[in-house]
C-alpha cells in the first residue's frame, strides 16, 4: 500500500491522534504514514533526490526560483531576462516547478508538496485574465492567421484592431512581468502539468479553479484547427509550444475523461499534432511531443500514435548529433519514454530499440558528471584544467548546462530530475 501523502495545511498532529486514545506505537506508526515529523528516510546519494532538494533551496519566499548561477561570471547572466528572452524565463521557471511535480508523484514526499503549493500560488498571482475577442472565432475559422505572406503587417493590423484576444475573462495565462507580451502558453502549460501532477499524486483540490483557467487560457491560443500560438499577442505558432500544450492537454484528459469538450478538442489538435509533424519532424518539438503521445496512445490505445513515435525517433536520430558535451537530459525524456513504448508493440523494431539504450545509456552517463555533488568545489574542464568557486557547493544537486559551460539553470535539473525517474528501474 503506498502512504497517504499529507500535504500542508491537511495534516492531523501527534496532539489530534493522542486524543483518540492511540498508543505509543500506533501513535508513531500512523505518523509515519501520514508524513507527520521527518520524513521517511530517502537515499540522500540519489541523483533525483539531490535534484529535487536543490531545486527547493532555490525556491525563494515568493514561491518563484533563483533562475541560474554562472560560476565564471559569479552570479546570473545579464542578458537572461531581457526582451525576448523574459518568455522563456518564465517558462524555465514553470519548469521547475512542473520537475518538482514529477518528483512528488514517484516520491510523495510531503516537503515538495509544500514546495509545489507555493509555486502555484505564486503562478496565480502571475496569471493574466485572457479570452477570445469579439468575432475572433470566425477570422480563425477563415484561416487568415496560416497565410504564409506579409504576416508582420497582418499581426500588427490585428493587434491594432484587438482581435487576438482581450485581456479580460475565465481565461488565465501566465506572464512575465504581468505584460500580456510575455502571457506564455509554454509557462502556462508547464504550470497546469504541475498541477494535474500534484493532484494526482495528493488528491488535493484547492487549485482546481486554477486548473480550469489555466486550460481555458490555452484554448485561447488554439485556432480550432491548427496549433497554438505562443502568445496571444503574435499569429506564429511555435513548435515547443504546440508540445508542451498536447502534453497539458493529453494529461488534462487523461485525469479527466468526463470534461467532453476538452476530449474533443483533445482529438482535433491529434489529428494536427500527426500530420503536421509527421511530415516535418522537429527537434524541439521531438521530446515534449512523444511524451503527449505515449499518454494519448495509453488513453486512446490507437496505434497510430505509436507509429508516430517510431517516426519521431527515427527522424531524430537522422538529424543533427546532439553536442557530446552538452547536457541532454530533455532529450532523454523523449528517448526514455520512446522506449518504453516501443518495447510494448506487438512488432517491435529491435535495431531501433537497442539504438535507444545505447544512446539512453551513454547520454544519461554524461549528464550524471554534469551533477554538481555534495563538498564539490571544482568543476573539471578537461585537459587537467578546472574552475574552482567557493560558492559551487551550495549548488549540490544541480545539474550544470554542460562540459564547456559551467553554469547551472532550474530547468536543467528539472529536465535531468524528470529523465532519472525515467529511467531509474530501466538496466541500460
């Protein structure tokens, strides 16, 4: 029987259970179960537990997380949070909290569910009413927004207009700086995962109004037909953001097979999703995209959505070869769960699946050197050179961006922390 996981705010103390006249044993016996006083003991040498208890001494009292650290710089990167890059910081951010859900969901340990509620309170506050303008519906359905010609003029003339969204409603999007510039569908997605993973994993419902926003929020970047924009302010989809967004919808629906018009809507962005990049397979899309698959292949059992993922592998590794020293633990989300399913067909591929433990095998063996461990205070450069900081240990448990790049960043480990838990019972 696995433990009932007692999140913040739910717990009975010692004091309540005394009251019922419980004894000694029993008393201590069910306050383990419930997670009361220290936690079960973990395996403190475990690299996703390392992960996971880094990413929570990054978390600030905001709830948001300290971004990244440079060690030859000696603090963050200047140019990380300006214009276009604000987006993806809070999608990074997102992120972390989103790798911290996945932790919960294997681990149940009861301190990253206070972690998890803090961030999604803190995303709530970021979050951004959103909604579809007036008649917005029908100029989608025209599909003006795909013409392949004069799209700067045609974005800036709807904006202009106010027919990409307005800025009131059910809706909910999360955004950098509270500016509907940065209003990510991506940091929306990962925050609504984290979610629907916390309450999987704790059946605590206090979120739900968000969890629903949030979805509504996304929905207004769907055109009914085609992918999503990244955010509502600009016509482009994006090619992670279509990922990210299936994956937020194919674990919605999964959760929640009753909601009909999300399932429906669900079946139309997977007929989108498979055409789309069945015919242009895309690296960024490759790692988020196969997760959203392998999760409606198990709601769905179409095998299509397996063929899909054949292809995408394949695709990959006829591509351009990752960066030997590069960290590519996202990669390896999509890698990992590839295999799993595909060691399920009825046919298998075996060249295709021994590919995929070797690359598996040799890529997570990189990423580990990449973890910075406990009283670490070089980092190994190669060719007897190394980066000393007296400040590296305080970042035990993060994974660095690479060989060549000493700097740590949240969604580095999260991506690290989510492809250990991957592969964790898996021989390589």
């Amino acid at each position: 029987m696995i433990p009932r996981v007692c999140v913040p705010g739910a717990c009975p103390t010692l004091r309540d259970l005394a009251r019922v006249g419980l004894p000694v044993f029993k008393l201590l016996f069910v306050a383990i179960l419930l997670g009361i006083g220290p936690a079960l003991a973990a395996n403190e040498h475990d690299p996703a537990w390392l992960g996971a208890h880094q990413l929570m001494r990054a978390q600030e009292p905001s709830g948001q997380f300290s971004f990244e650290y440079d060690f030859l710089l000696g603090g963050p990167r200047a140019d990380t949070e300006r214009e276009d890059g604000q987006a993806a910081y809070i999608t990074r951010e997102a992120g972390a909290a989103y790798g911290l859900s996945k932790y919960f969901l294997h681990e149940r340990d009861p301190r990253v569910a206070h972690a998890i509620a803090a961030a999604l309170r803190r995303w709530g506050q970021l979050s951004l009413p959103v909604s579809k303008s007036f008649g917005q519906d029908t100029l989608e359905s025209t599909g003006v927004l795909a013409l392949p010609f004069a799209r700067y003029k045609l974005e800036a003339s709807l904006r202009w207009l106010n027919f990409l969204y307005r800025p009131t409603g059910d809706g909910r999007l999360i955004a950098y700086g509270r500016s509907y510039d940065t209003a990510s569908g991506g940091a929306t997605a990962l925050a609504l995962l984290t979610e629907l993973q916390y309450y999987e994993a704790s059946h605590d419902n206090r979120f739900e109004a968000l969890r629903e926003a949030w979805l509504k929020g996304l929905l207004v970047l769907y055109d009914g037909v085609g992918g999503f924009r990244k955010l509502p302010a600009f016509i482009d989809e994006n090619d992670l953001t279509n990922a990210e967004i299936w994956l937020a919808l194919a674990y919605y629906t999964r959760l929640f097979p009753n909601d009909r018009a999300t399932a429906a809507t669900a079946a139309r962005v997977d007929n989108y999703m498979l055409r789309v990049y069945t015919q242009a397979p895309n690296r960024s899309f490759y790692a988020w995209g196969v997760q959203a698959a392998a999760l409606r292949l198990s709601a769905t059992a179409d095998e299509r959505f397996r063929q899909f993922i054949a292809q995408q592998t394949h695709a990959y590794f006829q591509g351009a070869t990752d960066n030997a020293k590069d960290n590519n633990c996202s990669t390896i989300e999509g890698l990992g769960t590839a295999l799993h399913v595909l060691m399920k067909a009825a046919h298998s591929d075996q060249q295709l699946i021994d590919r995929l433990r070797r690359t598996i095998r040799d890529e997570m063996a990189k990423d580990l050197s990449l973890q910075i461990q406990p009283g670490q205070d070089r980092i190994d450069l190669g060719k007897g050179a190394y980066l000393y900081s007296p400040v590296l240990a305080q970042y035990d448990g993060a994974f660095l961006s690479g060989t060549r790049r000493p700097f740590v960043r949240v969604d580095y480990t999260q991506h690290c922390i989510s492809a250990l838990l991957l592969v964790k019972d898996d021989k390589y």
